[in-house]
C-alpha cells in the first residue's frame, strides 16, 4: 500500500475554510448514512428473505425485470430453484389462484423496491439510468464505507487546501463542483444503463489532483508505503511523476473492468476518477494561459492578505509600546490597524480599553461602532450587545445604523432578553422620525410593540399615519397593539421635537435685550453621523439630537490659541445669518477639536487639514449656508483665523454683521 501523506507546497497563506467545510459535511453525512443504511440493511434482508421464501415455493411466477437486473436473477437461477425443490412448481389450473399468488409476490417485491428506493445511496447518489441534476451534487457527499471517506479526504486535504489559496475561496468552489459534476456526466456517458448509484467526492478530488499537477508539477510528494512490519517506511517523488503514473493505473483498471463487468464498471468509478483528472488539467491549463492567476486573482488575495496582516503588525507594535507604557504611541496605531481591519474582536478591544483608560474615547467611538455593526451582520448578537453596553456606557447615545440596531433589538427580543432590547430600542426612537424609509418605520413599531416599550405608542401612530407604509403593514401593526392595549390615535405623548433648533437653541426674543454681554449663544456638542438630509450631534446632559442641513444659516471654522493652553480648531454652525444685523446674539452649533476629529468623518484624507477642507465643503454644500466671513477662509485655502480666547472670536463675530 502507497499513500500521499504531504508535499512541500503545504504552507498556505489563509486558513483553508471551504476544504475544511466540505470534508466536515462528507463526514456528517457518513455518519448519518451509515446509521441509516444498519437499519435499511436489517429490513431488506427480512423482505428479501420473505421473497424468495415465498418465490421458491412458487417458482412458475414472473419476477419484477428490475428485481432481476438488481439482484442478478437469470434462467440459470430459476431452473436451479425449479430442480432443487420437487414438487414446488405445481402450476395451479384455476387462473384466480395463480392471479393471487402473483399479486402477493408482487406486493413483496414492491415493499422491496421501496427499501432500495430510500436508501440514501439510491436516493442521493447519482444513478446514470436516472440521473437529475440533484443527484450530481449530493453524490459527492455520500461515501461507501470509511476508508472510502478516508482517501478521499486525504487526497482532498492534500490538494483542495493549496487549490484553494492559490486560486481564491469562490473559484475553487465553483470548480470543485464543476468537477464533481462533469466528471459524473462523463461516468454516465461511459455507463448509460448501469442502475448502480455513484458515490464519493473522487470525482472532484480527482479534478483538483489534475489542476495541483498543472499549477504544482515540480512539487515534491511525500508517500507512505506499507507492506508488512518489516518493510515499511517513506519516501519522496516529485507531482509530474507520481501523478500521471496514477492516472495511467486508473486508466488500465478502468478498460480492466470495462472487461470484466461491461455496463457497470465492477464498483469502482475509475472513469470518473480519469474525467475528473482530466477536467482538472484542462481547467488549470486555461488558467496558465490566460494568466488569470496573476491578473486577478493573486492581486485581490495578497491585498487582503496584506491588510490583515498589517493590522496584526500594528496590534502586536501597540501592546509592545503599551508594555513600555507608551500610550500615545500606541494609541494612533490602534485607531490605523482597526480601520483597516474592523471585525478583529481582539484589535478593537484593546483600543476600546486603552481610549477609556485615556479619556480619548469620543475618538475610538466610531470604529468601535463600526465593530459592532460587523458583529451584527454576522449574526454575533450576543458579543454585539455586550460590546454596545460597555460603548454606552461612555457614549450616551451610540449611532449604530439604523437597519442594524433594529436588527439587534428584534434578536434580542426573540431571546427574551426584553430589558436589553428596550435599551437599544430607546437609543434608538430619537432617529427614527416621519423622513425615515417606510419599512424602517414599520420594523421599528414592530419592534417597540413586541417590546412593549413607553416609545410604542408613538411608534404606532407614526406608522399607522404614513402613507408609505404598506396596508398589509399596518393590518398587523394594528392587530399587534391591540393584544397589549396601545391607543392607535391621538398624539404621542413622548415624542420629541422634529428638529433641536428652537427646542434646545432657541432664545426668548423678547428677553434678547436683557441678555448683557451676550454675543453668541453656542451650543457645545459633538458631531456623529452625517446623513444625507442632517447631522447628528451629542449635547451634553441631553442627548444626541438631529440637525436638518436646511437650518443652518452660516459656517465658520477658526483657531482658537488660549494663553497656557493647547490650540484647538473650533467649528460653528450658525442657526442665524451672520451677514444680518439683530439686537439677539447668534446662535450656533458648536464643535471643537477638543471632541472630535474630522479624519474620522473622512478616513480617506490625507492630513487633517484635507479633512477639515472636505468636511467643510460637504456642509457648505448640504447646507447652502454662507461662509463666514468668506468661502475661501471656510475651505481653508486661506489662513485659518486665529483668536486668542472665546470671547474675542465672539465679539469679532457679532461685531463683523
């Protein structure tokens, strides 16, 4: 006995997943055949015994063609019966009694059919004689026997792994199959009336043993060899030798039994084994010439490959710097690696810890949130949740997207988990108003009602009132409140202002003049999401609040450089016209550098200031407001303005009308 059992091109790049995949499936479905087939096995050799238990005492009766051809009955048999057992082929003369008899031999003979047919090899196999094109892809998850899995596994793990890292994870699934199955056509060109089901992934491993020779053909293969005790041992011969030599010997064992069993092959698919081979080569060869290895595929992995382990890189330079108590070293390491890899759980739990422990985690926040969206979309509630709990815990109202927090919610809320889903649900009711897409609309109310939550009231009435939500949508809406009693008319009592401007920024006009000294009114806050249509903002001891871009009257940006203290960039958005005289000071909407950094709004910048020059021109555009005192200094191609403290940019400001 020869057995491959390792090469020299084993080292691979990524974790081969999709291999690994499909041998776990090949091995779960052995073990759940197999437990089928001990008992299939029992019941057909008690209906088989009943058969011809019965057929010998009645040997004159005609038996099923199909039964014959599946069971070898020919004349020889029969005659063999007639003569082994006097007496039995006593023909009755009266027809009904002969009709009988036939019709009980032929109800065994059903019942035994029935068996074979639910047989998983006969019902998932791939039979030439009735082949459908389901069969030809679950044939290949079905096995013999073990060592019939073990080979074949073998063999698989040997060649699918590195087929896998060299030409990508989809083309070599999409090949695999269309190995699988082409080989299985060919099979049944060579055998179309074989009645036997075909079985094993050999089909497509053989495909992948071809392509491993055109892409691997100086390739050093170790080989086990075992005779007895005695003789046994390894050695090593190169791919371009070893198999062609076993494509040779599947060719001569498959004429041989072409031979010996015409129409059936004798049991083993060694024509599908040498199409499948065949395919390999073809498909690989194609892939040689046309160079698409090194044009698309190869670019596409070492770039993602790159990525990941660049990100590693950093993570590791970061707890070393960390070790050494360099923390603003490895802070900004950490922000860089997790933006090019969000989903590492281990890279943005480091950065998470270290921006709380520096008080920098109004910077950390969005890729932190970034993080639990991807475990979101990968099903990973559990983790996403006790991720957005400790994030809340220093962001008061984190900005999750929308789709996905209610994603979150609707799981949790299916686990019983009904606190934690009003928790994300509540964060979430500010966002959600009348200008949110109808489906959001409907999905939220469905939600808060399921949650019974103090917001379903007002979620309700905003979905039953909006035109855009389907009828059907709001039948079950309707259905829903009245099984825990929410009024479906009336004005939701909590539901908060449509735009912050006059709630949270407005002055009493009438107290304008008695305000001494006032200039600007400002509202601190800290910016976090910019949407299509307005700007989300966290206000301190209120919350995050929404700003429509058609409110905003004027924008500013300016240096601020206190006596003994570190400059900061200060961003205003003016909720009045700057450029018209009035008695009341401006109001705006403040943002400093001191609580946010515009490269997390624009990633793609190269500096800083080309995220402030884009931030601002976004705003400007958005918004259409004016740009004070002027567009060029509001894009930065200008000198920023540079103040030496709040109330001289004020009276600047104020006085400038």
């Amino acid at each position: 006995m020869i057995l491959p059992i390792g090469h020299e091109a084993q080292t691979v790049r990524r974790l081969p997943w999709i291999t690994f995949v499909i041998m776990a499936i090949c091995l779960v479905a052995h073990i759940m055949v197999s437990s089928v087939m001990k008992r299939k096995e029992v019941k057909l050799a008690e209906e088989l015994q009943n058969f011809f238990k019965y057929y010998i005492q009645h040997p004159y009766l005609e038996i099923d063609p199909e039964l014959e051809k599946l069971f070898f009955i020919n004349e020889e048999m029969k005659k063999v019966l007639e003569t082994s057992f006097p007496g039995a082929n006593n023909q009755p003369i009266e027809d009904f009694v002969l009709e009988g008899e036939q019709e009980k031999l032929d109800l065994l003979t059903d019942s035994i059919l029935d068996t074979i047919d639910s047989i998983p090899f006969r019902k998932y196999g791939m039979t030439p004689i009735r082949k459908t094109f389901t069969t030809m892809v679950t044939y290949m998850f079905l096995h013999g026997d073990w060592w019939h899995l073990i080979f074949n596994m073998l063999f698989l793990y040997l060649t699918g792994a590195f087929i896998e890292d060299v030409w990508g994870r989809t083309i070599f699934v999409i090949f695999y199959f269309i190995a699988g199955i082409l080989a299985a056509q060919m099979f049944c060109f060579n055998y179309p009336q074989s009645s036997v089901p075909l079985v094993g992934a050999s089909g497509a491993v053989a495909g992948l043993m071809g392509a491993f020779l055109v892409r691997n053909w100086r390739v050093k293969i170790r080989f086990l060899y075992f005779f007895s005790i005695i003789f046994s041992g390894t050695f090593k011969a190169p791919a371009w030798l070893m198999l062609p030599l076993w494509f040779g010997l599947e060719f001569l064992n498959a004429k041989a039994m072409d031979s010996l069993f015409p129409g059936g092959g004798g049991g083993v698919a060694h024509w599908a084994h040498i199409w499948g081979f065949i395919i390999g080569v073809l498909v690989a060869l194609g892939m040689k010439y046309f160079k698409i290895e090194e044009k698309y595929i190869h670019p596409k992995i070492q770039k993602q490959i790159s990525l990941v382990n660049e990100s590693l890189d950093k993570l590791e330079e970061a707890r070393r710097l960390l070790e050494l108590g360099e923390m603003d070293e490895a802070f900004p390491m950490l922000i860089s690696a997790s933006r090019d890899n969000p989903k590492d759980i281990q890279l943005n739990e480091t950065l998470w810890g270290l921006a709380i422990h520096m008080k920098r985690h109004e910077e950390a926040a969005p890729l932190y949130t970034r993080f639990i969206e991807n475990e979101i979309k990968d099903g990973e509630y559990d983790h996403a949740f006790s991720h957005y709990w400790h994030l809340k815990q220093k962001v008061s109202q984190p900005i999750l997207n929308i789709q996905l927090a209610l994603m979150l919610a609707d799981q949790l809320t299916k686990d019983g988990r009904k606190d934690d889903a009003r928790l994300v649900i509540g964060d979430l009711a500010p966002r959600v108003t009348n200008e949110s897409p109808p489906g959001v609309i409907a999905a939220f109310a469905g939600v808060a009602l399921l949650l019974e939550s103090r917001i379903a009231e007002r979620a309700l009435a905003m979905a039953l009132a909006h035109p855009f939500v389907t009828d059907q949508s709001k039948a079950e809406l309707k259905a829903r409140s009245e099984t825990i009693g929410i009024k479906q008319e009336g004005t939701p009592r909590d539901r908060p202002p449509e735009d912050v401007v006059d709630a949270l920024l407005g002055i009493d006009e009438e107290k304008a003049d008695t305000l001494p000294g006032a200039k600007l009114d400002a509202t601190d806050a800290v910016p976090k999401a910019l949407q299509a249509d307005k700007i989300y903002f966290e206000i301190k001891d209120v919350g995050v609040r929404a700003l429509s871009y058609n409110r905003i009257r004027g924008l500013a940006i300016v240096k601020i450089s206190p006596s003994g203290s570190k400059p900061y960039v200060l961003i205003d958005l003016f909720m009045d016209d700057p450029f018209m005289p009035s008695k009341a000071p401006l109001r705006t909407v403040r943002f400093t550098t001191a609580g946010f950094n515009p490269q997390e709004f624009v990633p793609k910048a190269a500096n800083l200031k080309e995220a402030f020059q884009s931030l601002m021109n976004f705003l400007l555009k958005k918004s259409g407001a004016k740009a004070f005192p002027d567009v060029e200094t509001v894009l930065l191609k200008k000198k920023l303005m540079n103040f030496t403290s709040l109330g001289e940019y004020a009276l600047f400001a104020y006085s400038a009308v």
